[in-house]
C-alpha cells in the first residue's frame, strides 16, 4: 500500500485515536496547530453511546467532518480522519499505521467511564473486551508492521487505588528489596500494585501488563499517563470556533464530579456529593491534559527502556470540599446522596507529578479563573440540561440494590 509523506513543514505525523472525544478533540488540535500532522482515528462509539444512554454533551458539539472542515477553514493544517474500530478491525488498523508509517500514536481510544462500566454484564463485557483490544491490537499491529512510533497512552491515577494511607504515589514504579532464603536483599522496580475500584479501572490495570510486556519484548517506546480527573471544556484552540466547542459531560455515568457540579449549579439543581464526599481524587484542567501529552511527545522514551510512566495530575481535593468551592461561589446547595460505588468513605492521597514539573508544566489550578469560565460554559447552555440524567444509576454491586439495607 502506497505510504503517505509528512508536509515538508510537518513536526512529524501522529495519529490520534479516539481522537473525536472529550480529550482527544483538544489535544488533536493542539498537535496540528503545534505543526504536527494530525490523523484522527475514531468509531465514534462514544457519540452512539450518548443515544444509548439519552443523554447529549452539554454543549452542542459538531459532527467530526464539520468540526474538521472549520478547522481548514481557519486556515489550520488539514487534520485526517478515519472511522475504524480499533477494538474489532484489526486490518483497518494495521493498514492505516501502514500507510501513515506515524512518528507517535496517541491512544485515548478505549470506553472510559467507570459508572458505565458497572452499568450491568453488558457494559462490563464491552469495556473489557473494547479497552483491552484496542490496547493490544495497536502494540500487535505496530510489531508486525516493524514500525517505531512513541505511543502515548492515556491511563489513569484509579489503577494506583486509593489506600489512603497517606504514603506519595509514585510515578508508576515502586522500589522494594526482595530477600532470598539466605536473607540477602535484592533491589527491585515493580509496578505500583494495581488495585482498581471498577470494570473501567481494571481494564487500564491490565493495559499496563500490556505495555509491560511489548517494551521488553518488542522495544515498543511506550509513555502511560496516569491521568487525574479532569475538568473544564475549553483550551486556546477549542475556543476558536463555536463549532469547535468541546464537549461537556454532566451526565451521571460520564459526567466528571467537578464538571458535573458546575453544570448542577448553573440550573439550580443541589450538588449531589456521593456518600460523606471523603474521597480525595487528583484532579487537571483539559488545557494542562493538552499540556502534558505535548510535553510527553517531547521526550520520548528510548526503545529497550520500560514504560515510562507519568502522573498527570495537578492538584489533589476531597469531593465535598470542591461541592463547597462552587457553593461558595455560586450559592448552590450541597445534598449528600447515597454513593453507588464499593470505595472507602474517606482517604487521603499524595501524588508525585514531578516528571512534568520537571519538564516545565505550569499547572492551571481551581484557583485561578478557568472556574469561571467553566461556570459561564454551564450557564450558557443549561437549556440543554436533561435534569433526569443528573442522579448517578449505575450501582456496584447487587448489595446496593435498592431496598437493601446497605441503599437505605
Ligand atoms: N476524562 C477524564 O476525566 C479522564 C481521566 C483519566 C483518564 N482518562 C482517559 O483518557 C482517555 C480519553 O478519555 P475521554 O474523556 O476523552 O473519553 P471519551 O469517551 O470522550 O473519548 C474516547 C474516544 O475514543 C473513541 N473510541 C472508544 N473506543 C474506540 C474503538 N474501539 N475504536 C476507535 N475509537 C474508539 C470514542 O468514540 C471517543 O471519541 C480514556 O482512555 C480515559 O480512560 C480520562
């Protein structure tokens, strides 16, 4: 099959998969307007799984072709699409790497959110059998092409767990001393012990066997970011264009907490915090997301080295203490409701992000003003607000059934 050449002025050719969605759509921007030759591949799953579920983005968002053509249309480099299933179209992949020869893939291609994935077997069978093949058939077609790109893969902060016990995640990598029968120590670097809280976060456990695997064997060049939550809609390139807006999810299996308490305030509704709001999650702005996986291209690892894994993630904060910052500045109240999860009511987390400081991340943090900006986003478009979407369904586990003591 013919091979396409990078533009004389190109950075390099990256595709991005999953490229259509809440991340992706930014940071597939921030690539071609930093000069890179984009290609988008996506099935487009997640826009279907919005009609499944009877829920829209917040704010409107344009179908791909449109949003690709307003691109051009600003006189940006041409951004390429290609509808393909990862997951179930191996051939269809392996013949787009084949062409495009890319220097990076980045793969945000996978069903990412934790409620859906408890949804019922269903969901929990499609997130395994969606995220764990589209991890694999990437890393298989990159090795049977014999090709060399960076992957960059967007994992998250859920697959450290949250212990509580006050101790510093590391980034990816625990140091331990492993003694022999004779009691002599050995030093070893093993990955943090996995320890998910859901059907999502298990798949992205497992993706790092995955990525574990192919390096050593293969010399894949592999980055794994361990993302935070994130908040937010807008970065410099979204912002250019209505018909570029990014989406915003508010609903209770995708909504995002802090996404979903500023979209909550915009139309009156209380905040609905999850149990005591104990739980301590890391958090970043979509535009330090956009920031991070630009810095992670940059330096790419070398082949034969382990996975290099990042922690993205910019600030930490307990959930009540967020619904109480939007209170405060928005006059909402807060009501505390049953939490559907299996998770520990309270815990504190630590989290080393010093790779990115290290390399010039200039977090954007709650305090600063994008929260209004996130405020105005959900006020502008609160008509589009379906109100019976906002309670979170999905439970856990069947203990949790309503009219079980534990739902009570
Ligand atoms: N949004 C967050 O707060 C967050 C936090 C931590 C990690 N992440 C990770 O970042 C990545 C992107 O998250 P997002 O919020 O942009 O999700 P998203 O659902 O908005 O986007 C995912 C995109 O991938 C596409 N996709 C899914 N399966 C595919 C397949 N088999 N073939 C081709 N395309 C496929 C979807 O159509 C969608 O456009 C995910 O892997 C997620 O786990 C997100």
């Amino acid at each position: 099959m013919d091979q396409v050449l990078p533009s004389a002025r190109s950075r390099g050719r990256i595709v991005v998969i999953g490229g259509d969605g809440f991340c992706g759509w930014p940071t597939a921007l921030r690539l071609s307007a930093d000069g890179y030759d984009v290609t988008i591949v996506d099935n487009l799953v997640r826009r279907r799984i919005d009609e499944e579920l009877g829920v829209d983005s917040l704010t409107p968002i344009a179908d791909l072709p449109v949003r690709l053509e307003t691109w051009s249309r600003l006189g940006k480099p041409e951004i390429g699409f290609e509808e393909i299933d990862v997951a179930e179209d191996y051939a269809a992949l392996r013949a787009c790497l084949e062409r495009l020869r890319p220097e990076a893939v980045v793969h945000f291609g996978e069903q990412r959110s934790a409620p859906y994935s408890m949804r019922n077997p269903t969901a929990k069978r499609y997130t395994v059998a969606n995220n764990i093949r589209a991890t694999h058939n990437l890393l298989c077609a990159i090795v049977e092409l014999g090709l060399d790109p960076h992957v960059v893969h967007l994992g998250t902060m859920g697959v450290y767990g949250y212990d509580g016990d006050g101790l510093e995640i590391p980034e990816g990598y625990l140091r331990v001393k492993v003694a022999n029968d004779e009691g002599d120590l050995f030093d070893r670097s093993i990955l943090y012990p996995t320890n998910p809280g859901s059907v999502y976060h298990l798949t992205k456990s497992m993706d790092q066997l995955l990525f574990q695997y192919y390096a050593k064997n293969d010399d894949l060049r592999i980055t794994d970011l361990h993302q935070g939550i994130v908040w937010g809609t807008q970065t410099d390139e979204t912002r250019l264009d209505e018909r570029l807006v990014n989406r915003f999810d508010y609903d209770g299996d995708y909504g995002t907490v802090l996404n979903r308490f500023l979209m909550q305030s915009a139309v009156g509704h209380p905040l609905t915090v999850h149990g005591t709001g104990g739980q301590t999650r890391a958090f970043i702005n979509i535009a330090d997301t956009v920031n991070c996986i630009a810095l992670a291209l940059a330096d790419p690892p070398e082949a034969g080295d382990p996975v290099r894994i990042r922690n993205q993630m910019t600030e930490t904060h307990r959930v009540r203490d967020l619904a109480h910052l939007v209170a405060d500045k928005t006059g909402a109240e807060v009501a505390l409701v049953d939490n559907p999860r299996n998770e520990a009511a309270e815990n504190d987390l630590r989290v080393s992000n010093r790779s990115f400081l290290d390399a010039g991340l200039n977090p954007i943090t709650l305090a600063e003003g994008l929260l209004d900006e996130s405020i105005s986003i959900a006020r502008k478009y609160r008509d589009r607000c379906d109100l019976s979407r906002i309670p979170a369904t999905s439970l856990w586990t069947e203990r949790q059934a309503p009219g079980r003591p534990e739902f009570a």
